[in-house]
C-alpha cells in the first residue's frame, strides 16, 4: 500500500518513520524538467531517477530498501509519482508514498520561488 501525501504533510509523513532512517524524495520527473524547476533537498535526501530509467536502475535504491527508509515520489502533478510507488512497493519497499499534486504542489504549499510549467 501507498500513502498520498501533499507536499504541506510531507514533513510529517517522514516524522513517523523509524528513528534513524534518512527519508528519501524519489525525483522521477525527465532531466529538462529537473533543469526548469527542483526541490531543495531540507531534511531528506533528494535522488532524480526517471521513471522510464527506474526499472534498470532499481539497484541504485537497494540500500534504502534495506534500511527501510520512507520513499516519497514526486513528478509534475502527481500520476508518475504514482505509478513509481506502486512499482517501489511491488518491489519490497515497505514505506512508500506519492507525493500527491507533484512539484506543481510543492510550488503553491512549500516554495512559491519554485517555477511552476
């Protein structure tokens, strides 16, 4: 199971994961989108993997699987950050959510600087 998060309820999703775990924000947005707008990594790790990459390159979150660290995707609106967390929790990751609204969200909630498109 997935959780939707809105960006404004991020921080408190990640506040219930285990103590010590790291949360993680899973960019799966294409690289000109990353070069039109971007998050500010603030209390969590940001890794930028594309959605249609993340099948060959799942090896990459095997460390955050292992340490059962919570995984928020993000995308433009919201519908592939979706479609990657219900691939992640296919795959064994046990904390797993879509950040519901995207990056389009996060501008209106937590950052209006970041450029919306």
């Amino acid at each position: 199971m997935i959780d939707h998060v809105r960006p404004a309820q991020l921080s408190a999703w990640f506040a219930a994961a285990p103590e010590g775990s790291q949360p993680l924000v899973l960019d799966v947005r294409e690289p000109w989108e990353l070069q039109t707008a971007s998050v500010r990594a603030d209390g969590f790790e940001l890794v930028a993997i594309p959605m249609g990459e993340l099948p060959a390159r799942l090896a990459e979150l095997e460390p955050a699987r292992q340490a059962q660290r919570p995984i928020a995707c993000l995308c433009h609106h919201g519908g592939r950050s979706q479609r990657v967390a219900l691939f992640l929790a296919q795959q064994g990751f046990g904390k797993v959510a879509n950040i519901a609204g995207g990056i389009d969200a996060w501008s209106c909630e937590i950052d209006a600087s970041t450029p919306r498109y």
